[in-house]
C-alpha cells in the first residue's frame, strides 16, 4: 500500500477539477469522534485520477486531528486507509452527498482554526473543496446531523450518550438526545466548567410507565484538573428521548478511588516469538489494522477495538468496555495478548493459530488477573514479562 500525499500549494488543473464520486462518514457523531472518507475524481484519464481522503474530527475538542490522502483506484488500500485512521470508532458508514461532503469539509477546517489547532498537513489541499463553499439550511443541517447518529435501542442507551455529551461540552450533540417537546423547566445545568471523559456511569430505575426516572452515578476525569468527581444526575426518558435531567450532586475522589471503580478483571497469554522480526511483523500487521499503536520504551501496544459501540447501551456503562484486546509486542521477542473477558482472550488465541504467524510464535503461559496488568507492564520499561510479574511480589 502507497499512501501519496499532495503537497501544498498546488494550482494546477488537476486540483481545480477534481468532481465528487462519493462520500461517507461514520455514525459516531454521539461518541464525540467522526471518520470521512471522500472520493474525488478527474473527468479524463490521467495517472492521478482518483483522489482519496479521509478525515478524523474530534467534535469536542481538537477539531480535525489526523487527515490521509491516497492517490489511486486500488480497492484494498482505500479499504486498509480508512481501517488504519478511525477503524476503532465501532462504526457503520453512511453515504453522504456531496453538498453535505463539501460543509462537512469546511465546517472541520473553520472549527479547527477557531480552535487554535494545527491542521494536518494534508489539509494544505483542501483550496479546490474550500473555494466552493455550500451552505446548508437548518433542516438540512439538522438532517445530516441525524445521520451521523447511531441508532439507539434503549434508555440506557439514551442517557449515557446524553450524559457522555454533556460532560464532554458538546451541547449541540446533547441536544440531539431532547424531545422536542420537553420542557426547558425541567433541565438543570449539567455540563461541567471544563471538559471532562466520561469514564463510568451505573445507572438505576428509580420509577414512572411513560415519563421513566433513573438515578445515575458517572465517574468523569476533569482533565485539565487532573482530578476525577463523582457526579450524581436524575435523567428522565420519555419515548426513547430525554425529557429532564437535573444534577442532584458532585464531589472529587481521590485517584486509588477512581481505579478501584475501573478495576477489571485482564486475561493474558505470552507468547515467545521465534525467527525474524521483520517476518513477524509482516504476518501481524493484518491482526492490528483498525487499532491504535501507541510505542512505549521497550516495545509497542496495539489496542483493537469492538466493532460496534453497543457497550454504551449497558445499565453499568465503562469507556473501555469498546476494547475487545490488547496486543503487546516488546523489543526483546515477546507478544503479550490481554483481553477484558475470558470469551474475547478464547478469540485473540483462535485468531493466532490462523495464517503463518502461528508457526513463528510459541504460547508460554497464561493468566488472570484482578487487575488489568499490561499497562503496568508497557510503562515498567523492563523487556520479560515473566520477571516483571515476579518483580510485583
């Protein structure tokens, strides 16, 4: 795969006449995070016919984080580009025309630099999409809206989205969540001063038939605090939309707090890994597309997420309940595969015995733990996994 990115500054025809051939955009608008992928193409037959790009757009706050472009025809790399930048969203996509492609595509710029974010170099190429601006209405604003948003199947569903939206300060996202005819009277002031991750939420019916109430406890991280609070709310649901919500009390907990409330349990499987490092990377690279690679001093962590986000439709709600494994690869010969249930660790080891990778890699212990332990391991900078966890007795 050959990912091309035009350089900027271009004022060539082969920009300025570049034509829609299709767009699309990940249902994920309530998750505060959206992909796009928009297809360009010339009118007449050249090397450089079709133009690729793909967008990642945090609502809440960075504006667009991370954008790619390719330059071509081939199916697979259009496939894989838009798995490697937002495959661990859980999303479905959903068609876009292109007059709601070209305000999606401006309305992310304009946002970024109101922001005072750096755009992604890539955004340099964007003059023949920026210099034919579209205006939509209200209804039809309202409309593409509306189609970013997965659909939702229960009132827990309802209220962690809601929820998530409001401590993430995203009132026009929050908004999508009212009835429209709910009363202002009954809507107290939620979001926070300042952003905050929505980390956990327990939530309890506490009573109605139509109007339904339920109490919520949410474990939120004020960021820029670095501090966590624990924030009570009383939500009511009515006919799958929020018709109240008032705070009913908030107070900081300590950090040893916050990681008792996320605790879980964390399966593990080592594995030795035999031969040449450049072949294992080569047969694992098609395990880790769609995940986030973050590098750490003595290796990389891979973070592969579910494929869809139907973890926030859960009474007892947890962020990272989307992670379906953990795959670290140390510098020194190891892959540590972790995973949160024991039915997702069974599938993370089936996966491994199919394709070659199998024959390069030799499954040496197994556990379980009552805490997640990975991380501790990625951060301890040692190289074993067998003497860090002697190094914790």
């Amino acid at each position: 795969m050959e990912l091309k990115v035009l350089k900027g500054g271009k004022s060539s025809s082969l920009i300025t006449e570049y034509r829609f051939a299709g767009g699309e955009i990940t249902d994920t608008r309530l998750m505060g995070v959206v992909g796009m992928h928009l297809h360009w193409i010339l009118p007449y037959e050249t090397e450089s016919r079709d133009l690729h790009q793909f967008y990642y757009y945090d609502i809440e706050e960075l504006g667009l984080e991370s954008m790619a472009v390719y330059i071509g025809d081939d199916e697979i790399t259009v496939e894989m580009t838009g798995k490697s930048l937002y495959g661990g969203l859980g999303a479905a996509m959903r068609p876009l025309s292109e007059r709601e492609a070209r305000w999606l595509a401006n309305t992310m710029i304009a946002e970024t630099k109101r922001r005072n974010q750096l755009l992604p170099e890539e955004a340099r190429d964007l003059d023949f999409i920026m210099k034919a601006p579209v205006l939509l209405s209200e209804e039809e604003k309202d409309a593409l809206e509306r189609k970013m948003c997965v659909p939702i199947h229960t009132d827990y569903g309802v209220i962690n989205y809601y929820l998530m939206r409001c401590f993430g300060k995203d009132p026009e996202g929050a908004a999508l969540l009212v009835a429209e005819n709910a009363d202002p009277a009954a809507f107290g002031r939620i979001e926070p001063p300042r952003h905050s991750t929505f980390l956990r939420n327990s939530i309890q019916f506490t009573g109605g038939v139509i109007r339904k109430t339920y109490l919520c406890e949410s474990l939120i991280e004020v960021e820029s605090e670095n501090a966590h609070h624990i924030v009570t709310t009383e939500v009511s649901v009515a006919g799958g939309k929020i018709v109240g919500a008032e705070k009913r009390s908030e107070f900081r907990i300590s950090d040893y707090e916050a990681s008792m409330k996320l605790s879980r349990p964390e399966f593990v499987t080592v594995y030795e890994i035999y031969g040449d490092m450049d072949v294992f990377d080569r047969e694992f690279a098609p395990y880790t597309l769609g995940a986030t690679k973050t590098g750490h001093d003595c290796g990389d962590m891979y973070m592969e997420f579910k494929r869809d986000n139907y973890h926030v439709e859960q009474a007892d709600f947890k962020l990272s309940d989307d992670v379906q494994t953990l795959y670290f690869v140390t510098d020194y010969g190891q892959l540590i595969v972790g995973a949160y249930s024991l039915d997702d660790i069974v599938r993370a080891e089936a996966l491994l015995q199919t394709g070659r990778i199998h024959k390069i890699i030799q499954s040496t212990a197994k556990y379980q733990f009552a805490d997640p332990i990975i991380y501790e391991f990625a951060m301890s900078g040692m190289t074993d996994f067998t003497e860090f966890l002697k190094s914790l007795d």
